[in-house]
C-alpha cells in the first residue's frame, strides 16, 4: 500500500502562545474537556513509550486513570501488570514518554518525565474499584505478554481464578499502579499547509518554561 499521495488539510484551530497559560495543567484539562465535550472515545487513551537496557524502544496504548496537579507538578497515573514488557523497562530504566492524539481535533500531546510505583493503597483502592472480571482477567495474564498455549487454556485459568476467590478477589502483587512526573510537555495543533502550532512547556530549575518550536 502506498499513502504518499495522500492529504489532509488541518485547519479547525489554532494554538498561540499569548493565549496560553504560565504552566501546562490548565491547557492539558482543556484539551481533555474538549474531546469530552466532541465524545472523542476514551480520549484517556495514550501510548506510552519505553526503553530497557537494551535500548530498544518499545510502545503500546493504555488508559490514563487520573492526572493530578500538586502545585506546579503534574502527575499521570496509570496500571499495568509490572511482569510486563513496560514493566520490566521501567524497572531498568525509570522513564518514559505519552502520547495522546486526537485525530477529529487535529490535537496531540506529548509527556515525558520520570515514572516511579504508585503507593501499594492507592492500587488496592484502584483494584477494588474494578469490574470482577478485568480482576480476575490481571490474574490470568502472568506474566503478561508470556507465551501461551491457546485460548482455551487462559478461559480455563479464569474459570480456576473464579472458583479460587469467588467474590472477593484480592489485588496481584505483580500488578498496580505508575506515577510519571512529567517534566515536558508539548501541544501540537495542526494547522494548514503543515504549519502546525507546537507549544511546548519544560521543567528547568522548578519551574515551567514556555517555547515554540518549530512544525
């Protein structure tokens, strides 16, 4: 397949430094709001990029569960079976990048920083709060990403799972929350003729720095 012949033209808004705030937070919500408000499906969707030690980068896409602001910092946390490829790169190598796009708004956003553990309360309170079924689902994918013999045999350890806890399934140790500190980040708007708006905010000295850069 062969798409170098095809266009498209991004021309439903526009990003100007002077109408953006100080610190990254407040555009970051109302970029949020906003794909709510279009019903942008799961706009909480992000691809989150890693690298291990052997310095070859990998991305997959999961769900931000919440994004905080303390003070000037911003938070992002998300869950993960911590067996897994992410996992397992961020325990060789703490950092990692986010993406989020949203195709029908022409907007991407891009977060960087240090990724650490989420407290072990916060995850139990976060396991609980979960359909039975996505429990007993973390329980049958050890490690995730593992080989598996066939379908029939990740059914059969969720029927096991089942019967084991009944109602009350408790937490893995091997799955929970991250929590990555963001010291960058950039707002893309596309624009007309591929002269697209990029905003970006870094962390130098405790404090947020504004800059274009260009498309």
């Amino acid at each position: 397949m062969d798409f170098s012949a095809s266009r498209q033209s991004y021309e439903k808004d526009e990003l100007i430094e002077q109408n953006t705030p100080n610190t990254p937070y407040p555009l970051f919500d109302q970029w949020i709001k906003d794909a709510l408000a279009e019903k942008v499906k799961e706009p909480y969707a992000m691809s989150v990029a890693t690298c291990g030690a052997d310095n070859r980068p990998s991305v997959r896409t999961v769900l931000m569960r919440e994004v905080v602001e303390r003070g000037d910092e911003v938070f992002l946390v998300f869950y993960t079976n911590y067996d897994s490829d992410k996992g397992q790169d961020l325990a060789q190598n703490p950092h990692a990048e986010c993406l989020f796009f949203w195709a029908d708004m022409e907007r991407q956003v891009r977060i960087s920083g240090a990724v650490q553990k989420l407290d072990e309360e916060l995850s139990d309170t976060y396991f609980a709060s979960r359909p039975i079924d996505s429990q007993l689902a973390a329980w049958v994918s050890r490690p995730q990403s593992g080989v598996v013999d066939s379908r029939e045999v990740m059914e059969g350890d969720f029927v096991n799972y089942q019967t084991q806890f009944g109602t009350h399934v408790p937490r893995p140790e091997f799955w929970g929350g991250y929590l990555l500190i963001a010291d960058k980040i950039e707002f893309w708007q596309g624009r007309a003729n591929r002269m697209h708006d990029r905003i970006v905010y870094k962390k130098e000295n405790e404090k947020w720095v504004r800059e274009r850069i260009l498309p």
